[in-house]
C-alpha cells in the first residue's frame, strides 16, 4: 500500500519531534553540567579566599567534605580515605551531576522552561538550595559537629550554594540560548 503525502509528512514531523527531544535533553545536560562545574569553581576560588583571608586554612572545606564522604563510604562498609583530594572530587563530580540534572530539567519540563535570566537564576538558586540540604544535614551528622560549627557549616553552605546557583542559572540559560541560535521556539525556550 502506499503512504498519501499526509502519512509521510505526519511520519516525517514525529521523528523531527523526537530528534527535537533528545537534542534539547543533550543541550540542557551539557549546559547545565557546564554551568555545575564553573558554579563549583567560582564558589571554591571564593571559599578558599575567604578562609585564607580570616587566617583559616584555605582548603579546609576540601577536607571537611572529603572526610564526610570517607565516612559515609564507611557505614556502607566501602573504607576509602577522606580529606582533600576526596574533598575535590566529590566536589567536581556532585556540581556538575546536580547541573546535568537542572540543565536537563530546564530544557525538557515545560513548567520549567523560563524565559528570562532573572527567572532561570531564580530556578537555579531554590534548585541549589533544595537539592543541597540533605548534603548539608550529613555532614555534621557524620563528623558529630557541635552546635556552633554545625550553624557555621550551615550559613556557609547555604551562602555558597546561593552563589553556585547563580552561576549555574546563568550558564544554562545563557548556554540554552545560543545553542539554539536562530529558532528558540523549537527548543521550548521564549527569549
């Protein structure tokens, strides 16, 4: 049997529509891990000038996330060692996950789709904050924190997390805009 113009026409825009998808999907991972590592960056440049400016050791928050991770990889029966290196890698692998997933949010959720920078830093900042606090919860759990560390680690942690926000609404939404260059509408993104 042969296809009338209308079933090919119809074929050939579904398959326009799910290459559509996955290239948006791909963008927005790409971006928003992008976006995930340089929010890490910036926030790590301004945290260890901060410390390194009070007379505290600049890499104290490397340790302290990298001795977490060790102990959180204890319970679970895993022995690894914690302190910088382990701090640095967790670090640069959780920013640019947790950025891949906003990116991918951002780009595929039509709720989600903003059209303003303003809107996506917003996005991104509530994002950050909300994705974090079980990160935030289990770090003076783990190492037993007092009371007046545990408030320290959190208005750092929320500050920091604040500014990874903005950063990463930034990229992604800057990122999602020239990436689709010409034809915004077709990506779902309204300039």
């Amino acid at each position: 049997m042969e296809k009338t113009k209308m079933e090919t026409t119809f074929q050939g825009n579904s398959r326009m529509s799910e290459h559509m998808m996955h290239a948006k999907l791909s963008f927005g991972m790409i971006w928003g891990s992008v976006g995930g590592a340089v929010g890490m960056l910036v926030v790590d440049l301004i945290l260890m000038g901060t410390l390194f400016t009070v007379g505290l050791p600049p890499l104290i928050c490397f340790s302290t996330v990298g001795n977490t991770a060790a102990r959180f990889f204890s319970i679970l029966g895993i022995e690894m060692s914690g302190g910088v290196p382990m701090g640095v890698a967790t670090h640069y692998l959780v920013g640019p996950v947790l950025g891949a997933i906003f990116g991918a949010a951002v780009a595929q959720v039509g709720a989600l789709r903003v059209g303003t920078l303003k809107k996506c830093v917003v996005l991104a900042v509530l994002y950050g904050e909300i994705v974090s606090q079980p990160l935030f919860a289990m770090m003076p759990i783990l190492l037993k924190m007092g009371a007046s560390e545990t408030l320290l680690w959190f208005v750092g942690s929320i500050t920091m997390h604040f500014i990874w926000g903005i950063v990463l609404g930034v990229v992604v939404r800057n990122g999602l805009q020239s990436t689709i260059g010409a034809s915004p509408r077709q990506f779902g993104v309204q300039l």
